[in-house]
C-alpha cells in the first residue's frame, strides 16, 4: 500500500471526526493513524506493520461504521487507490449527529495534521512527531 491511504467519505462528511477517530483506535495496533483531509480521511501509512494488508483495512472500517451504528447503510468500493465509503440512507447520519455529536464535541484535533483523539496524553505525544522531521 502507498504511504497515505485516503478514504472519501460520501453522505457521511459530519461523521468524519469521530470516524476518524474510531478508526484510529484500531490502526493504533498497526503503528497507523487516520486524519482529517477536508471531505476525506487519510491514513498515514509510513510507520505501518506489514500486517496492515487492505483486507485488514477494509475489515477496520467496516467495524468503525458498524460501530456509529452505519451498519448495512454504505457501500464500499476501491477507486483507484482510494477507498470510497458511500452512505445509502443519509437521514440516519443525522440522527447519528445527534446522537454522537456530544462526543464530536470532545475530539481533539492536531493542528498540523488533523489526527484526531479524545486523549489529551496522546495528542501530545502524537504532535512531537511534526517536529521530529
Ligand atoms: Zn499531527
């Protein structure tokens, strides 16, 4: 896989910062994270295991989704080399928003990059490596 994996999200772009975060918490295994890109989410691949394969990544999303309650409400194909993750009924992504929104509300978000995590220790540890470079 390239070293940035970017993930278009159609239907579910208010969605995206807590998905983002939800997927994050599982590439954390993988040494990966995902991050914030306007109408997208892209996951820095370039310290990932080589156990990341694409199935795995797909089996990831899948559970994130599933886990915001989206389950059987998207499609996701593979354009090119990007994922793209379609809602089929977006009136449930608004009553997601109500839902979740609380929470989106606690997010922290890098600065530089657009990680995303409800941790402040880990936003800190995480920001050190813009300035590794
Ligand atoms: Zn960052």
């Amino acid at each position: 896989m390239k070293e940035v994996l970017e993930i278009k999200l159609e239907g579910m772009s208010k969605l995206s910062n807590i998905f983002a975060y939800l997927l994050s918490e599982r590439l954390i295994e993988y040494d990966a994270f995902a991050f914030i890109k306007k109408d997208a989410i892209a996951v820095d691949l370039s310290h990932a295991s080589d156990r990341l394969t694409l199935n795995k990544m797909i089996e990831m999303i899948e559970d994130s989704l599933n886990n915001l309650e989206l389950k059987d409400n998207y499609t996701i194909t593979i354009d090119k080399e990007r994922i793209v993750i379609k809602i089929i009924n977006t009136l449930l992504v608004e009553e997601l928003l109500r839902k979740y929104g609380y929470q989106q509300d606690r997010l922290l978000i890098c600065p530089h990059c657009g990680y995303v995590t409800i941790y402040p220790e880990l936003l800190r540890e995480h920001i050190k490596i813009h300035y590794l470079l």
